[in-house]
C-alpha cells in the first residue's frame, strides 16, 4: 500500500485521475508502471482514459496501453453472486425460515430427522443456519437444504394435503418457468462476466503462457472449449499479441536510452523520439533484420516441454533460476505475473458488505490515518529474518454489515 487518500464521495473522474497521477509522480513510478487494477468493470472508464493518456505523453505504453487496465476479479465475483442472490432472494428467505423452523428445538429436528429416514436420506450433512451478510455461507445452507428437499415438501404436504396433487398436476410447468429463471439468470450472469473476459483475456492468456508448466496448451484447451469452432482464431490473437509484447521488451532491452529500466523505460522516451524523423526506419530496420534472431527466446520457450505439474512449484523460483537462459521473457514475465488481479483482500471476498472505516479510524486526520495503514501494511512486509515480529492478521477496513 502506498498511499490511502481520503476523498470526497461528489469527487468527479477528473479529481480522481489527477490524485492517482500525482500519487505515481510523487514515487517516481509513472515510468515503470506496466500495469493498474481498478475495482469495477464497468466504471473509472474516464479516469482510466486520462491516467493512460498522462502515462503515454512520457513513454509509450506497452501493446498501446491495451494491457494496463485490469479490472479485479473479486468485485466481478462479488457482482455476480449479488446478482443471483437478488434473483433468489424470496426462495432463500424461505428456505432459511425453514431451516430456522426445523433447527428452533430438538423436537422438531427430531421429527423432520424421522421424516428424512423414512423417505430414504440417510445424509450425514446436517442442516445450517446462514448468515445472510456472507454469501458462501447461504450457499452452505442451500448445498445442505438440497439435500433434504423431499423431507421439506413432504412436512408441507402434511399441513396442506391438496399440496401434493397440486404439484403432481404441474410438474412439467414448474419445470419450464424453472429452465425459464434459470436461464434469464444465467444470461445476466454471462453478460457481466463476458464485459471482464473482452477486457482482461489477454493479459490472462499471457500470464497463463508464461507459467511453464502450461505455455500455449492451456489456452489452446481451454479455448476449444469456449470459442469452438472460432477457437484457432482466438489462438492466433493471443500468439501475436504475445509475440508483439515480447518485440516491444525486446527493442526495449536493445534501445540505448539510458534510463532503461522495464517495462516502463522499454522503449525510447517520446521526448527524444518524436524529434527523430527516422524513428519509423529504426522499427522498420529491427524488425526486418533483428526480429528472427531476437525472438528466438520466445520460440526457444514455447518448443521446450511443459513443466510437470506438481504441488512444490514455484513459478518466480523458476523464472529467477531460468533468467539466463530466457532473459527478455523473464522481464516479460516478471510484470506480466506481477499484476494483481484482485484489489480486494481474502477477507472481503465472501461478503455482501462494503469495506468501511469505523468510528475510530475516521476519527483520525487524513494524515494519521494514512501512516497508521500504510506503515502497518509495509512493516508486515519485512524481509524475512528481521527480528521485528508482528500479529499475522492484518488491519483491513471493517466489512459493513448494515
């Protein structure tokens, strides 16, 4: 954590942008910035555009900036489930009242436990109470209350008798507006993860590329399996974009600016360039005459077998040991695995809440607060052997529960 700027909610894009770049310009990092992650998939579009437009007026972005925004996959996780549970919301407030009713006292659970043998579920998954603020726990209480579904319609049809005939006489459509509400949920579903999948399929095409222990073949499975017969195209795509990032680092890593340090100073600095009338011909000339020799890290990478899959490997072990022996794609490999695909904590990502402030950290000036945050999360990131001990949990923003 770097910063933690407290911000008016009425701040425009435009405010944003300007304290985000400040913020690079402030740790010198707008020249080595690869990459940014932004919560949401759909907003920060204009603030995004501005960042970008500031970072690429002092050096060029890599592939055209079309690999710098990610957007987290936690929020898009968070989105969906919001989504479904909205869609569920009156069948799973009954079915927790059910469970509620069920587990109020041991006669009862004694009764609906014989009613379970005697129509044949001899599950030894027992009934559990939600709590409705974390998502994967009502998705415990659904997994278990599945299980004994036929108990619960049996327990109804006792308190209504007509209930049993009335369900016999419209099986087949309770079945159809079931596959209707199902699909009308799965469709909205589907929608919001295919905005995060044209944005970032790219970069997690790359990043999946340059795990050794998979390279080309996991994209080239898994995108059988999604794009069918459209798949050898979208292969195609993901090869030349990743062999047009590796051209990029590797006219980076052979560019004599003096201040090259990737993947930001990777390629000449515009101030310099744009007054070189010949700057085509040096892209013409190395492309032409340099780019078979210069990718041979790349081919040599891609022609070697995978690495066996097992539990112990760590893939930035493996790039720091192999950097000789693919020096440009261990640059590329080292930003490209860098990028955090999630700005949230594990803390939060069950939850339906917001991560807020409480009353004591609000309590504190703008300044006080950014030490205390900040210092804690840098001082629990202290190499290892320093004597300095500190609680493993961090200090994360309380999760809203109201």
């Amino acid at each position: 954590m770097l910063n933690f700027i407290s911000l008016d909610p009425s701040h425009t894009d435009d405010i944003l942008s300007e304290v985000i770049i400040k913020s690079l310009t402030d740790w010198a990092i707008d020249r080595k910035l690869f990459s940014m992650t932004f919560d949401d998939c759909s907003a920060y579009e204009v603030m995004v555009f501005r960042i970008k437009d500031w970072l690429s007026q002092n050096r060029p972005l890599l592939k055209n900036g079309d690999l710098f925004d990610v957007r987290c996959v936690t929020h898009l996780l968070k989105s969906i489930v919001q989504e479904v549970m909205e869609a569920c919301r009156d069948v799973t407030h009954k079915i927790r009242e059910s469970v509620r009713h069920v587990k109020s006292s041991q006669t009862v659970l004694g009764k609906f436990n014989e009613i379970a043998q005697q129509v044949g579920i001899n599950s030894g998954r027992r009934l559990v109470l939600d709590y409705p603020m974390q998502w994967n726990s009502t998705y415990m209480m659904l997994e278990a209350a599945i299980e004994y579904r036929v108990p619960f319609v049996f327990c109804k049809s006792m308190m209504h008798p007509t209930q049993r005939l009335y369900l016999r006489w419209s099986g087949n459509g309770l079945v159809l507006l079931q596959m209707i509400f199902l699909s009308s949920v799965a469709l909205k579903m589907k929608l919001k993860f295919d905005v995060y999948w044209n944005k970032c399929s790219m970069v997690l095409a790359i990043a999946a590329i340059l795990d050794p222990r998979f390279k080309m073949k996991l994209v080239e499975y898994y995108f059988r399996q999604i794009y069918g017969s459209a798949a050898s195209d979208r292969i195609k795509e993901v090869s030349a974009g990743l062999r047009e990032l590796y051209n990029e680092y590797s006219m980076g890593l052979s560019s004599p600016d003096e201040d090259s340090g990737l993947p930001g100073s990777c390629l000449p600095s515009s101030s310099n360039s744009s007054r070189d009338k010949l700057k085509g011909f040096d892209k013409f000339l190395y492309e032409t005459s340099q780019s078979q020799s210069m990718s041979s890290d790349l081919d040599k990478y891609l022609e070697e077998p995978v690495f066996p899959r097992n539990y112990d490997f760590s893939i930035l072990n493996w790039w720091k040991v192999h950097t000789p022996r693919y020096p440009i794609l261990s640059m590329m490999a080292r930003d490209v695995l860098g990028i955090p695909v999630s700005t949230l904590g594990p803390e939060v990502a069950f939850s339906n809440g917001g991560r807020v402030l409480d009353q004591y950290h609000s309590s504190l000036s703008p300044d006080t607060r950014e030490a205390l945050l900040c210092g804690q999360d840098w001082l629990r990131m202290e190499p290892e052997g320093t004597t300095l001990t500190l609680s493993n949990s961090p200090l994360p923003l309380p999760v809203e529960t109201s």
